[in-house]
C-alpha cells in the first residue's frame, strides 16, 4: 500500500527538478546576449576587376548596336517596302509588317521616317546621306562624327526614335538645327524627346504664321514627311476647326488633326466649298472600313479630285455604292 505513495513522490521530485531547469537556462542565455552597440559586423570586400582592353572594346561596341538599332529597323523596313519583298507571301507590306515582327502600320512608319531624319543629321555633319559605318569602334564612336556643328569635332546622334519624331515634319536643314539646339539644351549629351519637342515648339512659336484658315473651307493634305499623313497626299479636306498651329479636317475617311505646314487651300468660292462639302458628307456615310475593296478603292479616288465637282460617271457610280450599302433607296 505505501508504494504508490513512493512512486508519487518520486515522480513528484522529478518534475520539480524539471520545472526549476528553465530558470537556470534563461539565466544563461541573458548572459550570454551582446549588446548590439558593441557588436562587431565583418563585411567581405569583393574585389571587381577592371575590363579588360577587349572588353572595353566589346562593351562600346555592343552599346553601339543598341543606339542604333532603331536606324538598322528603319533601313530595312524602307528596302523591304520598296523592294516589295514581301510580296510572296503577304498581299501587303502592313500585314507583312504586323505578322513578322508585330508593327502596326504607324510604328513602321515612325522607325521609316526616324532613320530618313538621322540620315539628314549625318548629310549635315559629314556628307554620308545612307550608313554609319558598321565598325565604328575603329574610327570613333557614333557620336564622334567630324562636324563644323558640334564641339570638339563630335556630333552627338539619336539613339531612338522618340527622340527625333518632333523632328520629321520639319525640313531637313531645321532637322539639323533643331537636333543641334536640343543637344546644347541637354549639356552635349543625347537630348530626351520632350528635350526635342520643346525645342521644336519654340521654334514653331517665334516663326508662327498666323492661321488665317475658316470653317468649311476646303485644303489639299500635303502628306511629305509625315508619317501620321502616309495616305493622305493629294486628298482634299474641309476644315471643320482652327486651331492655333493646325486645322482639324474632314476627309473622305475621317477627321485629321493636321499641322498648318500640311495643308494648302484649293482656293474655291463659297458655292463651290458647298459642293465638296455635300461630296464629303455622301461620302462620309457610305464609308466603312469592311466595304468591300473595289468600293472603298472608288471612294479613295473621289477624295483625291482636283476640282469642285463630281462628273455624270463618278454620281452614277456614287449612287451605285449608297444603293448597294442602303443609304439612298
């Protein structure tokens, strides 16, 4: 009977001395603690080695490749659309353009007139109106053309084509000024394209011509440069706003926002400007982008005419399309 009691008793001992462990440990752990404004941190000293002569080389001239990749694009795309490489296995240069390498018909065009207006940059500084030279780690950098315009001897040239896109509609000897001007605004370094643009607009404000353009009058687009107006060349247009440096515009396929620079005043009476206006509108209505392509094709020709009134076979064959697509009954 008592030795239940004993074994209690033992087990009882047991956790007690258990229980009285934890104290001497947390004891030991305070006192091993460092105070953190004494303790020592070792940091490891990574050495770097320096680049090597053909590192240095190889480095600028990968740098190299990439400012001037969007030059490269440009070039090419410009041979592939005139040579119509395309033609074997797409029916136009823009699907070509957007299943190979994914441009919109507007990206394309942007890269196209960017390298036209680097071109223009490199014929004011050393004569070579088509290539930079494919080593020019061997002979200067890109940036080191031989020039009256820049200091040292160096010319400064784009590296994208946002930079010089504030550039294509002008001239090309403003190309030149313009690009020269946004390089001092940004110390002789690459100028950024707001840098282009703000140079470009005071430009545009000291020599601002007054728009003495008026609603309904009727301008031929002058496409140029212009990769925004690609199309557009020769067609006419009835001015529906004035703005300060632009006129907003209607034509045969839609409302333009087009520089003043792009625009030239067929010089029509009144009752003329009328008559091209009821042209657009009958146009305007019948249009759609899914028609058909000869139809549209039609339409197309008629927003080109060079005078204020259709003949007996361009109404007929407008009265045609509307009857087809259910405007007119």
């Amino acid at each position: 009977m008592n030795k239940p009691t004993s074994r209690r008793k033992k087990a009882t001992s047991a956790a007690s001395s258990n229980s009285e462990a934890p104290p001497d440990s947390a004891s030991e752990d305070i006192s091993q603690q460092v105070d953190p404004a004494s303790a020592t941190i070792t940091v490891t000293a990574v050495e770097v080695p320096e680049l090597t002569d053909q590192e240095q080389s190889d480095r600028l001239h990968l740098e190299r490749k990439v400012e001037r990749a969007f030059f490269e694009a440009g070039k090419a795309l410009a041979e592939l659309r005139e040579r119509r490489l395309h033609r074997s296995t797409h029916k136009t240069f823009e699907e070509y353009c957007r299943s190979r390498f994914g441009y919109t018909h507007r990206h394309v065009n942007y890269l196209i007139a960017a390298s036209n207006v680097v071109d223009n940059i490199i014929m004011g500084t050393n004569g070579s109106q088509n290539e930079i030279s494919d080593e020019m780690g061997t002979n200067g950098s890109q940036n080191e053309i031989p020039d009256e315009m820049g200091t040292n001897g160096s010319q400064i040239l784009p590296t994208s084509e946002r930079q010089v896109r504030p550039l294509v509609p002008k001239e090309p000897k403003s190309q030149r000024s313009c690009w020269q001007k946004a390089v001092e605004v940004a110390g002789g370094k690459v100028p950024t394209g707001r840098i282009v643009k703000d140079v470009v607009q005071r430009i545009i404000e000291r020599t601002k011509v007054p728009n003495t353009y008026q609603i309904g009058e009727v301008c031929q687009i002058l496409a140029k440069d212009n990769p925004e107006l690609r199309g557009k060349g020769g067609c006419w247009s009835i001015v529906s706003q004035v703005n300060e440096f632009s006129c907003t515009v209607r034509t045969w396929d839609g409302e333009y926002t087009v520089g003043l620079q792009y625009l030239k005043s067929c010089n029509y009476l009144p009752a003329e400007c009328e008559q091209m206006r009821q042209i657009c509108d009958r146009i305007s209505r019948v249009y759609s982008s899914g028609m058909e392509e000869t139809a549209k094709n039609l339409l197309q020709l008629l927003g080109k005419l060079n005078r204020p009134y259709l003949t007996a076979v361009e109404e007929k064959l407008l009265s045609v399309i509307e009857k087809e697509y259910e405007i007119i009954d």
